[in-house]
C-alpha cells in the first residue's frame, strides 16, 4: 500500500500523516504508537510521511491510540492537486461511523 519511491505522496495523506505527527508527538513514540495498533515503526513513519496510504479502519485504530476523533485526523478542507476528492466537512452519518468504529476499538469488539 505504500507509494513508489519515483511517486509524489497524494497530499491528502501527507496532511492525514502531518496530523497524525503533530498530535503523536509528546504523548507517544512511533514505536509505542505502533506496538498499540499492531503496526510496525516503520509504517508508522511512512504513513506520518504520506508514503503509506491508511484504511479506515486503520485511522481509527491511530485515533484510539491518540485519544482523539478520526475526524480530527483528516484534512479540514479540500488538499489541492490531490487525487483523492475529499469534503469540507464529514456528513453526519459518516461521523457516525467513525465514532461507531472508535467505540468498538475502545470496548474490544
């Protein structure tokens, strides 16, 4: 899943990944954040750079880790020159799911 050395990151995921750097550090180490989700450093480290792609359900495993929303992981607008559509804000059934999710990690489901 992660880019090609010769592509550019999409910069909907270099946004994704600088969001997940900037809430990360001072709470947890690249490593303990990907001990926590099963993950290795090393994705952990592509994804923060935009190199790895991340599933859903993959950003809402980072989210619980951090303790924060998968909502306030993405991008808050439109990225320009990316690849990946993406709206101004989530719908309310998408926040629904995103908290869905977030609720079956916290309870281990």
């Amino acid at each position: 899943m992660a880019t090609k050395r010769s592509e550019r990151p999409d910069p909907v995921y270099v946004e994704i990944g600088q969001r997940i750097r900037e809430i990360r550090q001072g709470r947890l180490s690249q490593d303990d954040l990907a001990k926590a989700i099963s993950m290795t450093r090393a994705s952990i480290a592509n994804i923060e750079h935009g190199r790895q792609k991340v599933f859903a359900h993959t950003l809402v495993l980072i989210a619980s880790a951090l303790e924060v929303s998968a909502s306030e992981l993405l991008p808050k607008k439109t990225v320009a020159n990316s690849a990946t559509p993406l709206q101004h804000d989530l719908s309310e059934a998408q926040l629904r799911y995103v908290n869905h999710g977030r609720d079956l990690v916290n309870t281990g489901v």
